[in-house]
C-alpha cells in the first residue's frame, strides 16, 4: 500500500495536481496501509522494540483517548489551507505531513486492533463506537470537500489545463473518495468487531464452564494469545 501511494503512477497524478489523486495517496497512507501495518504486529515483535530508552513511552500514545484525540486534530490541521499548500511546496513539509498520517493513523489503528493489551474497560462496545467516532470526523472534512462551492487549495488551479477537470470539480471527487473509502473501511471494522466479540464470548463462556473465574475467563478469551485460551478453544472441526 505505501508503495501503491509513493512510488506507482499515483504519485504523479498528484504531482500533475489533482486533488483527487493527493486524496487518494493520503487515505492509502493513512488509511489503509497504517491498518495493514498495525495488523502485522504482535507483542513480541514490539516489545524489545518499546524495551529501548527512548521509545519505552510510546505505547501510552495508542491509548484510545490519546491516539483519537491526535489523530483528529492531524488530519484536520493537514487541511487548513495554509499548512496544506505549505506541504505541496516543500518537500521536507510534504513528507512530514505523510509520517504524520501514517503514524497517527497506525496509533489510532492499535487502540482498537490491539497488538498490545490496552486498557480494560475499551473492549468491543467501546470499540464500535470510537470507530463511528474516527469515520464521523472524517466524514465531516470530505462533506467539507463535497460541497464546497471553491476550491480551497490555489496550488491545483493548474491542473485543470493538463486533466480537464475544474478545481472544484476536483476537489469535490476527492472528497467522495474519501467518503466511501471511510464508509468501506467502517463496515469491514464492524464485520471485524462483531466476528471477535462473538468468538471471545464463545471462549469466555468456555472457560467459565472450565472452571476459572470470569476475570480471567475474560481477558484470556478478549486476547486470545495465552496458553489459557489455547487450552480453552473449542476443537478444530467446531471453529
């Protein structure tokens, strides 16, 4: 996905300035590519990593009323008009403004994927929500986008005579793509969320039938990685 966004034929689209394809190399960045990282994780991948001095801190930032909060107010700074055509003219900007969505994406990713145990009480129900928070937000701007009656952003005025395609006929696609994409991406979380909540209620059920509290049933059962949970999973040919 990151290289689909920097180094494929979108890339140039962007730099032909369409906003639509800027839109859609931030969303694969961001969006997309920070979930496929972020499900490639796991705790002994990251552990000695977060072990080091400088870094041992980090794991705090994918706190869920951490990683929203930061996530929201970057993808909505990014769009103020002068930052954004401040990064469309410097490189150093630009690709600063890339990390941030990739980071911030990735750490408002791990909250609800959880590589990491987080916090007790963020289980399946306050999940659901904090992602109809994250795609309300972003929701919002492509609506900005959508009906916008001017394009806010001079810099791809001078794409309409390369593509044909007026500013804010641009900039009202790019905001669609960025409405479905969100809409695409909240549904596949929501398939997600409620398969794992069905399955961690079948496990949780099964170790309390076992014998162990619902404490531990429960946290065995919400991660899924321990010898505890193993041993409590259903055969094979019932899964």
């Amino acid at each position: 996905m990151l290289l689909l966004a920097l180094v494929s034929p979108l890339h140039t689209l962007g730099q032909d300035r369409l906003f639509y394809a800027h839109m859609i190399q931030h969303l694969l960045i961001g969006d997309v590519a920070a979930l496929a990282v972020v499900l490639g994780l796991s705790g002994p991948l990251l552990r000695p990593i977060l072990a080091l001095p400088l870094l041992r801190h980090l794991r705090g930032l994918a706190h869920p009323l951490v990683a929203l909060p930061l996530w929201t107010a970057n993808l909505f700074l990014w769009h103020v008009p002068d930052l954004y055509q401040s990064a469309l003219a410097q490189g150093f900007v630009h690709a600063l403004q890339h990390g941030l969505f990739f980071a911030t994406g990735a750490l408002m990713w791990a909250a609800v994927v959880e590589p990491l145990p987080g916090p007790a009480w963020f289980g399946t129900g306050p999940k659901a929500i904090y992602v109809v928070v994250v795609r309300t937000a972003g929701a919002a701007l492509a609506s900005v986008f959508i009906w916008g009656a001017r394009p806010f952003y001079p810099w791809y005025a001078a794409g309409e005579a390369r593509s044909g395609i007026a500013p804010v006929t641009d900039q009202t696609i790019g905001g669609l793509i960025m409405f479905v994409e969100g809409g695409v991406v909240t549904l596949i979380a929501f398939g997600w969320l409620f398969l794992r909540w069905l399955r961690e209620a079948e496990l949780r059920q099964t170790l309390v039938d076992r014998g162990h509290d619902r404490q531990t049933a429960a946290r065995a059962a919400r991660y899924g990685r321990s010898a505890l949970a193993r041993a409590g999973a259903p055969p094979p040919d019932q899964t």
